[in-house]
C-alpha cells in the first residue's frame, strides 16, 4: 500500500499543485511585483520603488480604515467567540430539541454576505427610520450594524466548533472534578476552558481573520458612507484601486500591506493560543 501511494501520489498532487500554483502564487508574485509600478494595465507598469507605499500613509482615508477595522475585528472577535461559546454550553445540556437549535444557529452561515448585507440594509434602516436615522447618518450606526450582521452569521459556525470541542472533553475528567468538589464554575475555568484550548484557537484564528478581510458585507450594508467613515480596509483597497484613476499602483500596496497586517496578527494569534493548550 505505502509503496502504491508513494507511486501514484505525484499523479494526485500536481493538477492541484498546478491549479494553486497559477490562481494564487503566480497573481500573488504579479501583484507584490505592481506595488513597486505605477500603472493602468500590466503591459504599462513602471517601475517607481517605493513611492506608491510612501504614498499609501499620505492617504487619510486608508489611515481611518485602519483603525476602523482594527476595532471593529476587536469588538467582534470578543463577542463571536463568547456567545458562540455560551450558546455550545447550552445546547451540549441535556435538552429537547437541540439539535434542531444547532441547525437554526448555524443557517444563517449558508447565505452569501452580499445578501446578508441587502437584508439587514433593509432591517437595520427600518428600525432605524422610527428616530429619522440611517445606517449612513454616522460611522457609529453602520460600526454596530456590520457588528450585528457579523455575530448572526458568524455566532452559528463558531457555535459548531466549541460544541465539538466540549464533546471532545473526557468525561472522566468532569467526573474527577465533582468528586473533588468542584462546583460549575471551577469546573469550567479549571476543565472545561483549558480543554477547549484547540477550539478556541481555532474559532479565534477565524473570526480575527474574517473581521479584518470582512468586504462584501461592507460593501452591501454602508459601502463606506457617509463619506468613507464606515469604509473598512478591504473595501477601502478596491475603491483606491477602481475608484482612483492613477492609483492603481497605490491600491496593490495596501493590499500587499493588508496582506502582511493580517498574516502578521494571525501567527501571533495562534502562537499565543497554541501556548495555552493542553495534552489531554
């Protein structure tokens, strides 16, 4: 069997190396090589340094997008990950109609964010219409409504991996506790948190990177109004990139920026979380 895969494993990995290959690196290599151009099409770059990453921090509205995003990510990787984590608790109880719970949790997962953000557009605004106000009237309304948006679809998903992990936790350990007198709380702090370790890094790797790529939603519920304040980083890069004649050189260095903002925070993260996990 080891001599047969070790045979036919290059017939299995290059169609998909070969497909990674040209739909990633190579347009990855292409755009960190643009962010050094000035440009309209690829057959037009110049070569400029790197005036077009001078060029980004010049730009206020990329500034504020920064900060925006940074504590829009905060806000919801705090909050995802806790009610995702006290609606597991509950639906690992032994209750009626969990199961049917977990499915209603996780549904709205399955509908793309462009219609998400059409439908609570549509919600958030007619809520709003009662105090004549619009999720555009401030930054600080289409700030709470992309928060919302972002706990109902993503609360049900993360809700799935922390019920996996609890399940996953040893039973003998539980029942050790109890033996020992531990009551709920200690039983939670002391067991089932550090237990859960593996999950939570997962969950928390997730909605850290989902808050700062977080696009479409955007797009859909604010796309940036009023007067880019609620514009967040993804959405501020392809409006500098399609929106800004001239700026197109400007718009691929940001993304290479984004690219390493985010990467650089997501390894943090998990090395800090995968430091905190246990051996069962």
């Amino acid at each position: 069997m080891e001599k047969a895969i070790q045979r036919y494993f290059p017939i299995f990995l290059l169609p998909t190396l070969a497909a990674f290959t040209i739909g990633f690196i190579l347009p990855f290599i292409i755009g960190v090589y643009l962010s050094f151009c000035k440009f309209t099409t690829i057959t037009d770059a110049r070569f400029v340094g790197f005036a077009n990453y001078l060029k980004i921090w010049t730009d206020d509205s990329f500034v504020h997008a920064l900060w925006y995003t940074t504590l829009f990510t905060i806000v919801t990787v705090i909050l995802i990950n806790f009610l995702a984590f006290v609606v597991a608790l509950a639906l690992t109880r032994k209750i009626k109609g969990t199961n049917l719970f977990r499915t209603v949790f996780f549904m709205p997962n399955l509908i793309g964010g462009i219609v998400l953000g059409y439908i609570w557009n549509l919600l958030l605004n007619g809520i709003l219409s009662f105090w004549n106000r619009t999720l555009t009237y401030s930054a600080v309304l289409g700030f709470w409504g992309l928060v919302i948006l972002l706990l109902w679809q993503q609360v049900g998903y993360m809700m799935i991996i922390y019920i996996a992990g609890i399940q996953n936790i040893p039973g003998d350990l539980i029942e050790a506790a109890k033996i020992d007198g531990a009551n709920a709380w200690q039983r939670l702090r002391y067991v089932t948190l550090p237990m859960l370790m593996p999950s939570i890094t997962v969950c928390t790797f997730l909605t850290l990177t989902n808050g700062f790529k977080l696009f479409d939603q955007n797009l859909a519920l604010t796309n940036g109004e009023p007067s880019q304040m609620s514009e967040m980083l993804a959405l501020n890069i392809f409006n500098t990139f399609y929106g800004r004649n001239g700026w197109e050189g400007v718009g691929q260095a940001k993304a290479v920026v984004f690219f390493l903002i985010v990467g650089i925070i997501a390894i943090t993260q998990n090395i800090l979380t995968r430091s905190k996990e246990v051996q069962q």
